[in-house]
C-alpha cells in the first residue's frame, strides 16, 4: 500500500481528478457526479482515489450518505477550486493567440466530421455571412472536455454526431444546440465479397468490422443491430475507434460493417463497395453546441444564421 502511494505521489497531478473531486464534494454521491463528469462511476472512484494518493490523506468521508469532505477534504478544497479556476483563466487568455485573425473561430469537432463535413459547412457558412478564419481542433476528448472548452473560451463550437437512442447528457441552458444535418449510418460490404443473408439467425459466419468498446460509433451500431437476428453470427476480425480506418478495411475487403455518410460519401460503388440493406440502418442527427455566455461577435453572427436557417 505505501509504494502504491508512493508511486501516486510521483505521478503528475491531473486537472480531471480535480474536477472529480470538487463534483462529488458537491453532489455528494459518486453516481450523480460520475453522470455530471461523462464517465463511469468506477472510473471516477479510481480518479479519486488516485488523488487521494496523490495527497497522501483522504478527502472524502464516505460513510457518510450523502458523501461529505473529511477536514483534510475541507482544506483541500479551497485549493482544487483555485488550481482548476487558474487553470481555465491562464487557457482562455492564451487561446487569443491561437486565432488567427479578430473574426476568427475555434470549432472543435469529432475527427470524422472533420474531414469533409466541417470544411463544406466553413464555406456555406462563409457564402452566407462574409470572410471568417475558422480554427478546427479535432483532437480525441470526453463529451465533459469538448463542454469545458467551450465554457473556457478554448472553442466557440463544438459539432458533433447525435442519435435518438444515444443521450449525451448536455446541460442545453448552459450549451445550447442546433441540429444541423441529418445523415444515416448504414452497413457496407467490398463488392470484392458474396453479399450475406442478413434475414435470419441460420447461416454461416459473416466476417465483422468493429468499432471500439466504448466510442461513440460502437454504440450507434449497437442500436442498429439490438434487434437483428443476424447479431450472433458476426465474427469480429477487425477494431478500431476510427470510422476512416473501418472504411479502409472494408474497402480491402475484410468485411461487413456500419459507415457513417460523412465517410462513405458519394455512391457506394465509388468506392468498391456495396450497400447492403436500409432495414439495418439508422439515422445520425449532427449537432452544432456552443456556451451560452460566448459573446465572440463572429460567432454570434454564425450562431444567429444557423438558427434562423436549421
């Protein structure tokens, strides 16, 4: 147990854990906070019990209902506030020099969408209103860090991919969203492979590209196969978080999978392959989130158009 906590203290200190900790403290319950920070509520038990490593004391009382701060807790507290409050000032005020002009943007986006959907809407967007620099940041992050960008001034937007069964849990009083295209999520096949029968539950096995455990893509999939009497005759041969690299391997003919229209765009054959059925396949809403208090004059001009127009 001590070199455990000695190996913690030897750790850098993470802001996550921070925000962890102050979420509790203030929910009093590890469920509500885990729902508050986007993540499960064993991962956030580890995050605190990291930090409480880190400290080198415990700083929650948890045989209290609800969970209260123990006096090293009460202490501490004062201190997570102002590292985390520090920590977004000292960001926003180095974000002005990563815009590139005074009518720049900061759209922070998932990496599929930027790859063709982002750049088209910048040019409609620019079409419409007039010249605008526009940042793109497309980096791999929680739902709750894409929101604290936009909450810090690091992003004026935020775009993503939204589903009817999928909640994301967003705060819409504090991060409003306008939906903003609709595309569908269908399954794909090399032309190079014997079309499956997808009809029943008999037959052999079908060859399965996979998205990762746990990204958004996978439990999107998830929704459309929920029901599909073909589900147990899939044999995962490939896995990846990326829908590009899905769409790769399917073009080399490694098997069935799900391909989002920003990525399978144009027809099917244009890219050796074949669509294989509408009946397993689902809609996928693409939403447009930015902070309530963002008062950049840039984007509120863009914000004002995409209301008025979606």
């Amino acid at each position: 147990m001590q070199k455990t906590q000695r190996l913690e203290k030897e750790r850098v200190l993470e802001l996550k854990w921070l925000e962890d900790f102050v979420a509790v403290a203030e929910k009093g319950h590890f469920a509500r906070a885990a729902t508050e920070r986007f993540v499960t509520q064993s991962a956030l038990s580890r995050r605190i019990q990291s930090l409480e490593n880190w400290v080198g004391v415990e700083l929650l009382d948890r045989s209290e209902h609800p969970i209260q701060l123990t006096s090293a807790g009460h202490e501490f507290i004062r201190f997570a506030r102002g590292l985390i409050n520090t920590s977004y000032e000292g960001r926003a005020v180095s974000n002005k020099y990563a815009r590139i002009d005074d009518s720049s943007v900061t759209i922070a986006s998932l990496h599929t969408l930027t790859l063709s959907y982002v750049p088209q809407l910048v040019h409609k967007l620019q079409d419409e209103l007039g010249h605008f620099s526009a940042s793109i940041v497309a980096e791999t992050r929680t739902v709750d860090e894409y929101l604290t960008g936009l909450s810090n001034g690091s992003s004026d937007f935020f775009i993503c991919y939204s589903h009817e069964g999928i909640s994301l849990n967003v705060d819409k009083a504090h991060y409003p969203s306008i939906t903003i295209n609709q595309h569908w999520v269908r399954p794909f096949q090399s032309l190079e492979l014997p079309e499956p029968t997808l009809v029943n539950r008999s037959g052999g096995i079908i060859p399965y590209l996979e998205y990762a455990p746990g990204s958004y893509m996978s439990r999107v999939v998830e929704h459309c196969l929920k029901k599909a009497p073909f589900k147990d005759r899939l044999q995962t041969v490939y896995r990846a978080s990326l829908a590009e690299s899905i769409f790769s391997a399917t073009k080399n003919g490694l098997g069935l999978c799900w391909l989002p229209e920003t990525v399978a765009s144009g027809t099917a054959k244009d890219h050796g392959l074949r669509m294989i059925s509408n009946e397993w396949a689902t809609p996928l809403y693409i939403n447009i989130y930015k902070s309530l208090q963002n008062n950049n004059p840039t984007a509120m001009k863009i914000w004002e158009y995409l209301q008025a127009n979606y």
